[in-house]
C-alpha cells in the first residue's frame, strides 16, 4: 500500500501542500522550516558561534572564535553579494585570481537544522565553494565573503551571465540542427515509404 505523503499548512494562503514543498504552488510564497532552538555552532571547529557586526555594516553574522568562519542567514548573504554592498566593502584591488579548490572535500552539517549542507562553486566559475543549506543559508569560510566580494567586483557575475548566455545559444544551436534534421529525415522516409514504392505500380 502506498504511504500517503505528509503534508503542512502554507504560512500564507493556508491551504495544505507537500511537506517537502520549499515554495507554495498555489500563492508562491516562500516557506520557511519552523525550527526548535538550536545553539549555533561552527561546523568545523564546533565552537559556540559569536554574534558579529562588521564595522559601517547594519548586519548581524555569526562568527567562530576560533576559525573565522561565518554563517549568514539567506537574506543576509543576499544583501552581502549586492553590487552596492560589495563596492562599499571590497578591500581588495587589481585583477580577481582564481584560487585552487580546497582539499580535501568535506561535507559539513547546517548550522540550524544539522541536515548536511550542499557544495557549490560561487557563480560557477568563481573557485569559491560555498557550503549551502536551501531553505536556511550559507556557510563560508574565513576569507571567503572578501574572496567573493572581490570577484563580484571585478565583474565576476557579469562574466558567468556571458558564459550562460553563450552555453544556452548553443544549446538552442544544437537543438535547431536536430530538428531540421528529424525534420528532414522525416520527410525522406515519407518520400520512400515502402507502401508507396510497393504499390506505386498498381496505381
């Protein structure tokens, strides 16, 4: 017998949606897991992690003591990738260099819920891999947060736009060229149908 999938209330419309739903299907909204307190802890060094405000910045991050790593929350890692906050707080100047990827890879838990994180590369082109928890926020390293402002700066995000743009117009490209030769195969197998050549002699 197939279980019945659970379900929860939309914080928005009300109506009942799939557990697992991040986005409501009938209103849109974003949803956000309810969670039990939860003390934050660095996931490397599993210190108790202290509440730090950059100097000139309105935002709260959670810092380890001991490592320098920072979690910020989704809307906070938002606001920290704007353009207009990354040229207030880009230190560093010149050309970005892509630095060589951290080894060894090492799967961390979320600092809200403990779920394991994802692993992705900034912008996908970037060499900054961010470990990221969908529905809670980001996890980065010491000097990761400069790394990324730095690469923005420098043009990063437009650069991984042209890249996509240029990968999508030859996927389109590729795609086109299958068409018209189903297209075209099509119609040579309509012109030499075995019917029509069979009994095209009878007619």
């Amino acid at each position: 017998m197939r279980a019945t999938p659970k379900t929860k209330l939309c914080d928005h419309c009300g109506k009942r949606i799939n557990a697992k739903s991040r986005t409501c299907p009938f209103c849109a909204g974003r949803l956000v897991d309810h969670l039990a307190p939860r003390t934050a802890v660095c996931p490397r060094c599993e210190m108790t992690l202290k509440i730090h405000i950059p100097h000139g910045d309105h935002e709260e991050y959670d810092i380890c003591p001991k490592c320098g790593g920072l979690w910020l929350d989704a809307g906070e890692f938002r606001r920290a990738t704007r353009n207009v906050d990354v040229h207030r707080h880009n230190k560093r100047k010149g050309n970005y260099l892509r630095g060589p990827l951290r080894n060894p890879l090492k799967y961390i838990p979320c600092v809200r819920c403990g779920k394991v994180m994802n692993r992705r590369n900034f912008a996908r082109i970037s060499g900054v891999i961010i470990d990221e928890c969908g529905g809670h926020g980001i996890w980065l390293d010491s000097g990761e947060l400069e790394k990324i402002r730095h690469f923005i700066a420098d043009g990063g995000l437009e650069e991984s736009r042209d890249r996509d743009i240029v990968k999508v117009r030859d996927e389109l490209r590729e795609l086109a060229s299958k068409v018209n030769q189903v297209a075209f195969t099509q119609k040579l197998l309509h012109f030499w149908s075995p019917k029509r050549w069979l009994f095209s002699g009878f007619r």
